[in-house]
C-alpha cells in the first residue's frame, strides 16, 4: 500500500523467510514472467537433476501419503489471529520471560514465526499418538473446540477422550502424518541453528515420524532415537511386555549442535571449597593413549612433562596453572599429578541412549501439586528435565517450546533445571483449550496454567522465597484494563517461576475484501475504520507488537504524550498507539522523543481525513533518521 500503510497481514509477513526469493537470487535464470520455470530451472542444476526419458516417471525415495499436498498448503497459509494477553491468568507478569499460550497450536505457530524465527534452543513434544480416527485440520482456529476435536479424533461422540489406538490402516496413518507435518514445519524454522527437536512417540507411528523428520531437517540431521524405559515388568500383554516408548532427536543443524550432555555420575574425589562441592580430575594428561599395563602408573605428573609432552606443552601447563584452570596435586616421591577441579554441578558427560524414568512419577508428580487425576499419562518431570538438560545451556536465555503442552511438565522441568543450575532458561507452553472434566478447570489449557502456577510456587516454597502476590486460582480476578507494567515479579534468587498467559483470538482488524473496488457508500464505510469496535487498546497494541516481530516475553514502557498513550519496546526502538485521533501535538511529541523509535506504529484511521498530518509526520520522522524519502524509511508505520 502507498504513503506506508500497511495492514496487519502485510505487516506479520514483512522479513519472513522467502523461498521463491532465495531461488530466484540462486538461479534468476529459472523465472520467466515472475514464474519457476521448471524446464529451465532443470537444465540450470545439471547433474543434481537425474535424467528421464520423455514418458518415464521420476523414482525416488521419499514419504507420501493421501493428503500430504493440502499438508504442505497448510503451512504455508498464513493466520489471521492474534494473541490477546490475559492477565488476571499470569503470575509475575512484568517480571517474567516465560509465557503460555492458549490455543490450536498450528495458529499460534504461525503467529510465532517472525518473532521468534531461529530462536528456539530446545522443541520437545508429546503429541496425541495415532488414534486410529480421522484428522482433518482445516485453517479455521474460530471452530469451537468441541466439534474440533470430535473430528480429529480427540474425542468420541460423548465427549470422552479416546484411547490409543494401535490401527494400522494407511488411512489412519496419513491423517496423523497431515496433522504433525505443518506444525513440524513451522517448528524447524523457529529452531536455532544449534537447537534440537524432541519428539515422544510409541511404536504405533515411530517409523512414520522417523522418515517425516527425514523429509524436513534431512537425514543428515538426524541424531537418535532415545529408549524412554517407562515401565518394569508385569502386564497381560499377549506376546512381549512394553516397558518402553523413544524421543526422536533431530537437529536443525547437526554440525551446529552440541553434544548432548546429562549430570556426570560423581565416583571420584571430591572437595568442598566455601561451601562449593568439586570433583578432583587427577587424570589431565597421560603419558600416551592405548592399552595400560596393570601397576605402571599412566598419568604423566609434572615433573615428567617435558619428558613425555615437551617444552611447549610445560608452558602451556603453567600458564594454565596461572590462570587457576589447573592445580598441582602431591602424587608422592616429591612429585605432582596435574589436576582439574569442576564443580559438581557443572560437571557432566555424553547422553546416554536409554533414559530409565518410570511413567507412574508422572502421576505422582501431579499429586504432588494436588492435581490428581487432572491429566491422563503425563511425562514424569524428571524425564523431561534430563532432555532439558542435556540440549539446553544454563546461561544465554535459551528458550525451549513445547506446543502440545498438556500437563506442562515441560515448564515444570525447565523451572526445576534452572533451580538446580542456576540457569535461565525460558518456556513457551502452547496448549488447545478442550474441555478437561476435572472440576475448577474448564478446559485443559486451564490445567496447564494452574500446573506451572503451583509448581512455580512449590519451588519458591523449597528455596524458602519471599512470598509474592500471585493469582489463586483460574477464576481470581485481576484488573485487565491496563496495559502491562506494575505487577510485582515471581522470582526465586535465580529462577524465574512467572509466566504471561495469552490466548489465541481473532484478529482486532478487519481484512480489506478483495472486492472492495466494487463497494459503494455504507459497505465501503465499514472498512473506513479498519479497528473491530469490540477491541481494547492493549489488544490492539499487542496485535500491532506480535506482528511487527516483538516477542510476548519483551518488556513494555507505558507513556503518556499529549494527551494519549504510547507504548514503547524493545528499549525504546520500537512504539505503539491505539489513540484513535492523532493530532499536531501528539506528532510534535513524538519527534521530541529521546532517544528517536525506529519503528512507529500509529492508527490509520486516526488520521481522519487529514492527509497532510499524515505527510508532514512521515517527513519529519524519516528527516530525524537522515532520511530523505518517507517511501523508503520505516519511521512510521499506518495500520
């Protein structure tokens, strides 16, 4: 749109991943009249393109399944939602970085990918196993859950929840096939190069989600399939016991991604220093590497270094005994052994394959809370945390995603590793809101948000925290007309129990019809003021913030100026206003700001008919930032 208008659409695709883009800069040769010439595209990759005859059909290996075209659609497709706060159901809403969404979580994704676009460290996921019913999932979040879930399968005629079903038709296989593959799509791309996807899953659909992964990270970032040994022993089963399910783990980039890591078993020589446990490495250097014989002594002590190792690496040594990486530790005969000391905490080695964490702690992991019942099959904490722990660092923010969030053992898990580390690590849980059974909790998004509330609360409790004012329950009330700011945090000394609820609803802005050209007087009128009327200010400044690439977890300064609000993130480079009338003075306002937004977003239809407002104040904002043509600058924005 001319003069920097832009709708709320156009404005959430603005900087996102472009494939036809990054083919055409590849090869701007394969386009002819704005198209994939895919003839000369062909003759364009040589010998990466194998050849066919004239009526030979291309073989190759690959998964496909009925239905896998509209799949690929629907990631593509883009949303038309937003994300509404909800603060009367966070706790520590100002002081917090972690958020929970509810919500059909293939929306919510594609609502994340600018914001979030290759940031997420950690994904783990514990989808609904194959059901053995239909899914089709359509573009269209505004159906009501009930009749939603009574098509995917999710739950019968009455409203149960169905159980597992171990039905192998292919029809059934390409339904669950059609709903993971967008959402696993969309997934990658929030992925950071170094980050990693974990995916849970029974034996019913492992192969299916082994070549599917394949098929979107490639093979070559593939990393394992885990063994979960959830179970010992017992049952009816008819032929073998299961005691076990797998966690898939792939890559975005394999190259990128660091070892996998868990809590090293401590067997050696420990030291306490101010209160601080170390384990003792006496094992730094060895005179060679191979077999040892019984009795001769392997290490290479101090004294030997420049016998066995050379000058060199003596200097190197001594340096680092300066710098406090290495100590001397007595070995006898008036000679050293070359040591280390790491504390406990951070001391680890390699995953192993197998993790053995019983599936009954799941549950006894809710009792706890006092959620008995509240959630059928929930993943223990504990074999959570040991991903957690394994593909996450403590320090540096990094955030892990988990969009079939049930229970939110997930967030349970990264609170409880941070408290171990002392890391800060942030969650972003998103669940469906679908009908829980359990009294007090309407749906089971209610559950999830109650489960992180008094695990964040449990945890204060151990490391006897300060009480904070949090909410109580689902239904305790809190004021919601203010925009956020104000609320006291929910923080341990070093970990952050808080979190900020949103939910998925429709968007705050009507969408331009296509046939708007044909419209005339009161029709056209309704588009005039683009706002739906029912809209808040904070519902429509978190629209603009979301699509415009601010994260949920960003932290907002309230501003009054001339007479209205304007809310300011990322630091102050980027602002909003809801004001639904614009003035001179509010213009003259903003260009006083100090230091200058780099991103302005402001109302269209607060303009009125006042073009020459509009004008002047593109001008004289993209004049602040040196710049000559408002077409060209991003100063301000209309929407």
């Amino acid at each position: 749109m001319p003069d920097g208008i832009r709708t709320v659409e156009e404005l959430a695709g603005e900087h996102r991943p472009d494939r036809v883009a990054d083919l055409r800069e590849l090869f701007p040769e394969a386009f002819a009249d704005g198209a994939v010439d895919l003839a000369r595209l062909r003759v364009l990759l040589g010998d990466a393109v194998p050849t066919l005859g004239a009526d030979e059909p291309q073989e190759r290996y690959g998964l496909s399944w009925p239905g896998k075209r509209e799949a690929v659609r629907l990631a593509q497709r883009p949303s038309t939602g937003t994300l509404d706060p909800v603060h009367h159901e966070s706790v520590g809403w100002a002081g917090t970085r972690n958020a929970v969404v509810e919500g059909e979580n293939l929306e919510v994704l594609k609502l994340l990918q600018k914001p979030y676009y290759g940031s997420v460290k950690l994904i783990y996921l514990d989808p609904p196993y194959n059901t053995g019913h239909d899914f089709i999932y359509e573009d269209d979040f505004t159906e009501p859950t009930a009749a939603y879930l009574r098509r995917s399968g999710q739950v019968d005629g009455q409203g149960f929840r169905t159980s597992a079903n171990r039905e192998t038709s292919g029809r059934f296989h390409s339904d669950w096939l059609s709903m993971m593959y967008p959402r696993l799509v969309l997934a990658r791309s929030l992925l950071a190069e170094d980050g990693a996807l974990i995916v849970s899953i029974d034996d019913g659909e492992l192969a299916s989600l082994r070549h599917l992964v394949d098929e979107i990270f490639g093979s070559e970032n593939f990393v394992v399939t885990l063994i979960h040994q959830r179970a010992k022993g017992g049952g009816n089963a008819r032929h073998v016991v299961r005691g076990h399910d797998y966690a898939l783990v792939v890559a975005k980039s394999l190259r990128s991604l660091p070892p996998l890591r868990r809590d090293k078993v401590v067997q050696g020589r420990v030291e306490e220093i101010d209160g601080v446990r170390y384990l003792v490495d006496d094992d730094v250097i060895r005179k060679t590497f191979g077999k040892y014989e019984p009795g001769v002594e392997r290490r290479c002590l101090y004294e030997e270094l420049v016998e066995y190792k050379g000058e060199a690496k003596k200097r190197e040594v001594d340096e680092r005994i300066a710098r406090g990486e290495l100590f001397l530790l007595p070995w006898g005969d008036g000679k050293h052994a070359v040591a280390k000391r790491t504390p406990v905490r951070e001391a680890s080695s390699k995953l192993y394959s197998i993790v053995k964490v019983l599936s009954e702690q799941g549950r006894k992991d809710l009792e706890r809370l006092g959620l008995d019942g509240a959630f059928d099959y929930p993943k223990p904490v504990e074999f959570v945390q040991q991903l957690v722990r394994a593909a996450t660092s403590p320090n540096g923010g990094d955030l892990v995603l988990d969009f079939f969030a049930g229970s939110g053992t997930t967030a349970e898990a990264v609170l409880r590793q941070n408290a171990d580390d002392g890391g800060d690590r942030r969650f972003l849980l998103v669940q469906l809101p679908e009908e829980s059974g359990q009294p007090g909790f309407p749906t089971l998004a209610a559950v999830t948000r109650e489960r992180v509330r008094r695990a964040g609360r449990l945890l204060r409790s151990e490391t006897e925290a300060e009480p904070v004012r949090e909410p109580g329950s689902e239904a305790e009330a809190h004021p919601t007309h203010a925009l956020p700011g104000g609320e006291p945090g929910s923080r341990t000394a070093s970990t952050d129990t808080g979190f900020r609820a949103f939910r998925l609803s429709a968007s705050h802005f009507r969408e331009w019809p296509p046939d708007a050209g044909t419209l005339l007087g009161e029709d056209l009128e309704v588009f005039v003021d683009n706002v739906e009327a029912s809209a808040t200010d904070e519902q429509i400044v978190h629209e603009i913030l979301l699509k415009a690439g601010v994260r949920l977890d960003t932290s907002l300064e309230v501003l009054p100026l001339a007479g209205e609000t304007l809310v300011l993130a990322e630091g102050g480079t980027v602002a909003v206003s809801a004001a639904r009338r614009i003035t001179p003075e509010f213009i003259a306002a903003l260009l006083d700001l100090e230091p200058a937004p780099r991103r302005i977003f402001l109302l269209d239809s607060a303009f009125g008919e006042d073009d020459s407002l509009k004008l002047n104040a593109r001008l004289r904002l993209a004049a602040r930032h040196g710049e000559t043509d408002p077409d060209r600058d991003h100063a301000l924005r209309t929407v």
